[in-house]
C-alpha cells in the first residue's frame, strides 16, 4: 500500500474544500405534502392546517414586522406568531426548536406544536 505524504494528504484536503460547496446546494426535494421544490431561493407555498389539534399555518410575509421586510415567511400556531428563520443551508429554525432544524416552515410549525405538548405560544415580544 502506498505511503500517504504531506503533499498528497494537501491535495486531497484541496479537492474536498473545493467540492464543498457544490455538496451544499440544496437538490429538489418534496415537502411534507409531496410537492418539489427546486433548490432555488424563494418562498415555500402557503399552508394551513390542524396538526395535533392546534392551527398551523404559514405564508410569505409581506410589510412590517420583525423579518416581514425583507420578503420572510410568518407561520403562526391558533393564530399566535411563530418566529422562524431560514438557515443559509436551506432549513428552517424556530424559536421553539432553534437547535434542530427542519427542512420547511410546515415542519417548524409541527415541530412547535410537539415541543409545545399543549402549552399556549406565547406571543414572542419585538425589540
């Protein structure tokens, strides 16, 4: 088997840095309701439904607000603001789940209302 040296070691950890980013880009997945979505940047579609018992729903947010102005999505749980955010890679945090990312703000919301186990969201206080 042939000796491993610095210099190959170097390029291998070259040509793995360079791929990185391509492993990145987020290929065309289906939703939780089987719709594809493109890796492209932009909106997922709007939703609305009772999951657990509780309203979630969610659509592109459009004027003022905390994110609404720069084209963010609200998703909110029986009505309540559920703040989420989209992660560069492509997945969505909560303030409920901030550590366990999902793959759509559908799922950020089910997510919630799991961590919730019933409780009432209260309303996230703006600065």
């Amino acid at each position: 088997m042939p000796e491993l040296t610095r210099r190959h070691a170097l390029a291998v950890a070259a040509a793995l840095t360079a791929a990185a980013p391509l492993a990145a880009v987020p290929a065309a997945r289906a939703d939780d309701d089987g719709h594809h979505h493109g890796g492209t940047p932009g909106s997922p579609a709007a939703f609305d439904e009772v999951y657990k018992g509780r309203r979630i729903q969610g659509r592109p947010a459009s004027g003022g607000g905390h994110h609404h102005g720069d084209g963010g999505y609200g998703v909110f749980v029986d009505g309540v603001e559920l703040h989420v955010m989209r992660n560069a890679d492509g997945s969505w945090i909560s303030v409920i789940s901030h550590y366990d990312p999902v793959t759509t703000p559908r799922a950020a919301a089910r997510a919630a209302v799991d961590e919730l186990q019933g409780a009432p969201l209260l309303p996230f206080p703006a600065n």
